[in-house]
C-alpha cells in the first residue's frame, strides 16, 4: 500500500484550527467521524493519543506524524493537516510543527505499519516537498502534491 491511496481531499485539513498538539490530532480523527472504515472512533482517538503519550511524533524540520494501532479500524486511514502558524508539539528538534500526518493501522497490519511511517518520514525529510506542502492552498492542491510522488510514496 501506498501513502497516497490513503489520502482523499476529504482527509485533508488545509488550516488546522487546534493550538496545542492534542487539538490538532483531535481535529484530524474527527474528520473519520462518520466514515464506516471506523468503527469505534474513541479507540482510535485513544490509540493515537497514547502512543503520543510515549514518545513524541514530532520528528523535527516542522513535521509531526502522530500514529496508532487498533482494531477499532477496518483498514489504515491516513489524514493530513497543514498548521500556518505553527504549534509547540515537543518535536524532537524543538521547532514548531506546521504538517501533521496522521495514520491509524490494524493490529495485525503491523508491517504495512511500519513501512508507511517510514516512506511518509522519508518524503517529509525533503525540504523542497515540505515548502511545496505548505505552500499549498487547498486540499486538492495537497493530494495532487502526494500523488505526484506516488511513484515512492
């Protein structure tokens, strides 16, 4: 599977409101409210909020990739969340984030897992496509950015 089959424009947030790092994950699960991949969207908030709670998502260079694993889901989601001014979100490099990629796998998907946290690490790691992303205006603008690079990501 690939990044980009996750990411639809209705999975894509282009000015997240939420001013700490709880509301910005908060406002991106809620975005699977009625969505029938879910089936118990508290889990999946609890999920995500507790891995939070180990270790920070924010990996630097203004990125944050929040995740979790339950099978609360039926399959991995994925959304995205761009933050103009920027949030304090403990990020390893003690920057601000302003891109926030959320990703919710299946206990036993733990494989698939890992390798999407890892091509989505990699892709946010190129400075040109992080100025891309924020650069860009709408969520339709973001997904055409992701399935340029569907080819790697």
């Amino acid at each position: 599977m690939k990044v980009s089959e996750l990411l639809k424009p209705e999975f894509v947030i282009p000015e997240l409101k939420g001013e700490t790092k709880e509301d910005i994950i908060n406002e991106l699960i809620d975005l699977f409210k009625n969505d029938p991949r879910i089936e118990d969207i508290e889990k999946v908030r609890s999920s995500v909020l507790d891995r939070e709670k180990v270790m920070s998502t924010g990996v630097g260079k203004g990125f944050a990739i929040p995740h979790g694993k339950t099978n609360a889901v039926k399959e991995i989601v994925g959304a995205f969340g761009k933050i103009k001014e920027g949030i304090d979100y403990d990020a390893l490099d003690g920057n601000p984030v302003h891109l926030v990629f959320l990703l919710v796998g299946k206990d036993n998907l733990i494989s698939t897992h890992i390798k999407l946290l890892s091509r989505i690490s990699r892709l946010m790691n190129k400075d040109d496509f992080r100025h891309r992303l924020t650069e860009a205006n709408s969520s339709d603008e973001i997904v055409k950015l992701l399935l340029k690079k569907k080819n790697t990501f």
